[in-house]
C-alpha cells in the first residue's frame, strides 16, 4: 500500500496514535477536495491492512480521543454545507457532490468497524468495549444523516449508511437499535441515546438549528426509536428541540416538531409532563396551530393535542359534579367553529375524522356541544367529497357515536337529523360513486336512523310519512329526481323499521 503521500514522516515503528495524528491534520488542512479524498481513500486502505495489535495497543483515554478526532475528520469531510438563510433550506444542486463523499466516509467507518469487531472477537478487553462507547455515536449521527430519503443521499449512499449502522449495532452487542439507543434498563446500562443528544445539542440552539438541515431530521428519527419508560430520563433534552422546531414559521417544520412532541406525550409519564407546567406549555404552543388552514398540520395536530388532553384533565370519572369546562371543551368549540365555515375538502377531512375521537375521548360531556355539532354534521352531510367520501363517512361514524353517548338529549333533535339522513340517503342512491362506497354510506346513514329511532323510542317511525313527503317535494324540486325513485329510496329505510 501507498501511503507515501500520506504520512511521509510516518516510520515502521510509529505509534497508531502518532499515524493518526498525522492523518487527522493533513486531513484538516488540505483544501484540495481531490486530495481529501485521496487520503481519506488511503486511511481506509490502511484500517483495513493494519495489523490488530498495531491499531489497539493498550486503549486509554489519548488513544480514543485520537481515535474520535479521526473519525470527526471523516464525517466532517461528508458534512453538509450551512446554510445562513432564514428558511434553514439550500437548493438541491448545492447537495450534489454530497453522496459521494458519504459513500467514501462510510467505506473507511466500516474499514474501522470490521477491524474493532475482529479484535473484539479475538479476545476480551475492557478497553476495546470503552472505545466502541466513544465511537458509537458519531458512527449513528452519521449513519442516520445519511440514511433517510434526502436532496444529500442517493441510493448508494444510503445503503452504505445502513450497512454502517447495522455494524455499530452489532459492535455494540445490541440486538436492535432500539436496544442500542435505549440500553438495557434491567441490566443498568445505558443506551446511546444521552450521548448522541449532547453531541447534538450544540447544533438544535435556537440561533443555530436551521443551518444544518440534516439536524432537525437526525434529532426526530434517533427520538421516535426511544419509547417509555427509557424516554423519561432524557425528557429534559429532547423537549425544548421539539418545542423550537415546532415553532417554526415553516409548515414542513411545524409538522416534524409536532411528531416529535406527541412522540414525547405518549412516551413519558403525565406526572413527568404536569412537572414544572410543561403540558401547559405544549397545550398553549398547539392551540396556537389550530388557526391554521394547512391540512398537514391540522392532521398532525389534532391528534397530538387529543392524548395531550389526557394528560391535563383528570378522567371523567374523577372529575366530580357537576363537571366544569376544561381544556376539552375549549379544543372542540374551536374545531366545530372551523369546521362550520370550512370550504376546503382535504381540511374537511381531517376535521370529520379527528371529531370522532373527540367524541369517543369526552363521552357525555359532548352534550353541552350538541347544537354546534348538530350543524356540523348536518351541514357535512350535504356536500360530497368524492371520489373517496372520506369526510362524510367520517361524519356518519361521528353521528353514530354521538347517538350512542348522547342517546338521551337526542330526542328533541329527531325531526332535523332524520330529515338530513334521509335527503343524504337519497342524494348518495342517485350520485355516481362505486357500488360498495355506496352501500357503505347507505348502510351507515340506515344505521344512524336506526339509532336515532331508539333514542326517540320509536317515535321516529310515527313522523316518517312527514318526513317522506319533504323528501319527495324538496328532493325532486332540487335534483330533479323521478317520484318514484324517491319514494323507493325511502320506503327501503321505513321497511327496515319493521
């Protein structure tokens, strides 16, 4: 091998650590990109050559900061350009020499990934274990930079970043990366997780967060691999990052920081979130969301914000009585409000599906809601969004459940939810949707007839000759449809009273 160019000071019987001193600087001070990457193809080479007792003679504490700052060279060489602009983005074209380089860093990682796992094999030493832990995150941090879907990585680049990170699991004696994040709790040791988030940590500060765009995204994919109850211990690192990168003016921002805070209210103890008001601060930070129109968001929103309830409200069952207006009651009057005067029909959408759980997570407390919902879905129901009809079977199951809780109260709205139902019924047997959305929507606005007419006590049945005639003269003034069309349409759901 030659490394001449390399190391010409370098003799036979040079020390690792004073070979890679060497590197690590010529490293550093070339310019030349051809030249890096020529030493950076030549340090591979030697990893891969170099005898075993050569490369890990006694590991101390000046060996493994050699052995770090080599590694810091590599992934620096690979590094992504900053970017001083507001928006935290950089045109494709500045990535373009990116996954080439990734591909080069990762060929010599795993160079020196191979040799550390034949030492750790060959024989047992403490010392080799203590330098796989020093190693170990900067092998992660690089490996997941370069593992996602990317403007920086292509498909070379990434499948060598998967291969890296699948060596730093098995040095490691992981059997997942979940396990190697994580640790193993029962045994008492940690996993990698602490040491990855204050090697980033420098780089998620508020001045700093956006010139990197591959922080934000490493932060949230190493977070979502991390569940309860190892996420606790580090709730104090990863909580103000997910609240700074939600608080973004940029929507794609906006939606990733979310992921990671409802990631964090599903993985850490209520207790944990109650402490030092932090719910409050998250329940405040996502209201604040709700004024949006972007449907990504909303849809990310809602959810997070329904488990964040959980944590901020006692259970019903606790809550005492009367029960007094809470934060629950505040988030569905916002979202009924927007739904009423909403036009778009993917925000539609999101709205209908997430009012539903809404209604499951609140129970009987949804009474107090009962005129703006009536509205709601009365007014849902008239307008298709085809060709899926999403939100209008959204509504229906929304209607079925409010039945179900709300059966009591709903008595006195019989007469406009039936009249709804039945011209929805009607509408859907004329409209051009595929056979089985058809009978889907028929089905379900039958069966919320059929629990409206037990929530009435029957009484439903009586007034359906009013109803007909409405159907027959306001249908066929407005659709043209033919009479008897209407009337078997209806005289279908009549008979399924019987």
């Amino acid at each position: 091998m030659d490394v001449a160019r390399i190391l010409p000071e370098m003799k036979i019987g040079d020390s690792c650590s004073s070979a890679f001193r060497r590197i690590h600087e010529r490293l550093e001070l070339e310019e030349a990109p051809e030249e890096r990457a020529f030493i950076l193809g030549e340090t591979a080479e030697l990893l891969s050559l170099a005898p075993l007792d050569w490369l890990f003679p006694e590991v101390n504490a000046d060996l493994r900061g050699q052995y770090l700052g080599l590694v810091n060279s590599f992934t620096r060489y690979a590094a992504l350009p900053l970017c001083d602009t507001d928006s935290g983005t950089l045109p494709a074209k500045s990535y373009e020499d990116i996954p080439a380089k990734a591909q080069a860093v990762s060929a010599a990682l795993l160079a020196l990934s191979a040799q550390i796992q034949k030492a750790l094999q060959h024989q047992t030493r403490p010392d080799i274990r203590s330098l796989v832990r020093t190693l170990a995150p900067s092998f992660c941090i690089f490996s997941v930079t370069h593992l996602q879907e990317q403007p920086w990585s292509s498909a070379a680049s990434r499948n060598s970043a998967r291969e890296l990170l699948t060596s730093a699991v098995a040095l490691t004696g992981s059997r997942s990366l979940q396990e190697l994040l994580s640790g193993k709790p029962e045994q008492g040791q940690k996993g990698l997780l602490g040491p990855v988030l204050d090697t980033l940590h420098p780089e998620l500060t508020k001045e700093r967060w956006k010139r990197n765009q591959a922080v934000k995204h490493v932060f949230s994919w190493m977070l979502v691999q991390v569940e309860r109850p190892c996420l606790t211990e580090y709730l104090e690192k990863v909580f103000p990052p997910s609240l700074l990168i939600s608080d973004d003016y940029r929507t794609e921002n906006k939606v990733l920081g979310v992921h990671c805070l409802h990631h964090i209210v599903l993985n850490v103890p209520a207790a944990d979130l109650r402490q030092f008001n932090r719910a409050q601060v998250l329940y405040h930070a996502l209201f604040s969301h709700l004024h949006t129109s972007e449907a990504t968001l909303i849809q990310v929103v809602l959810p997070c914000l329904l488990d964040l309830l959980s944590v901020l409200e006692k259970p019903l069952v606790h809550s005492g009585l009367p029960r007094k207006a809470n934060c629950f009651d505040n988030v569905l009057r916002h979202i009924l409000t927007h739904m009423e005067m909403e036009h778009k029909l993917d925000l539609r959408r999101v709205y209908a599906k997430n009012l539903v759980l809404f209604i499951e997570r609140m129970g009987g407390v949804i009474i107090r809601h009962l005129k703006r919902l009536e509205r709601v879905i009365v007014g849902y129901l008239e307008v298709s969004d085809a060709p899926e009809e999403k939100a209008r079977l959204s509504i229906l199951d929304a209607l079925q459940k409010t039945l179900q809780i709300a059966w009591p109260r709903m008595e006195r709205r019989m007469g406009s939810l039936a009249q709804s139902l039945l011209t929805f019924l009607v509408d859907v047997s004329s409209e051009s949707l595929p056979t089985p959305l058809k009978e889907q929507l028929m089905t379900q606005a039958s069966h919320c007839l059929l629990l409206l007419d037990h929530c009435s006590k029957g009484k439903l049945q009586v007034r359906m000759t009013i109803i007909i005639f409405y159907i027959e003269s306001y249908g066929y003034r407005r659709k043209n449809f033919s009479q008897s069309e209407v009337k078997n349409c209806c005289l279908i759901f009549v008979i399924s009273f019987s």
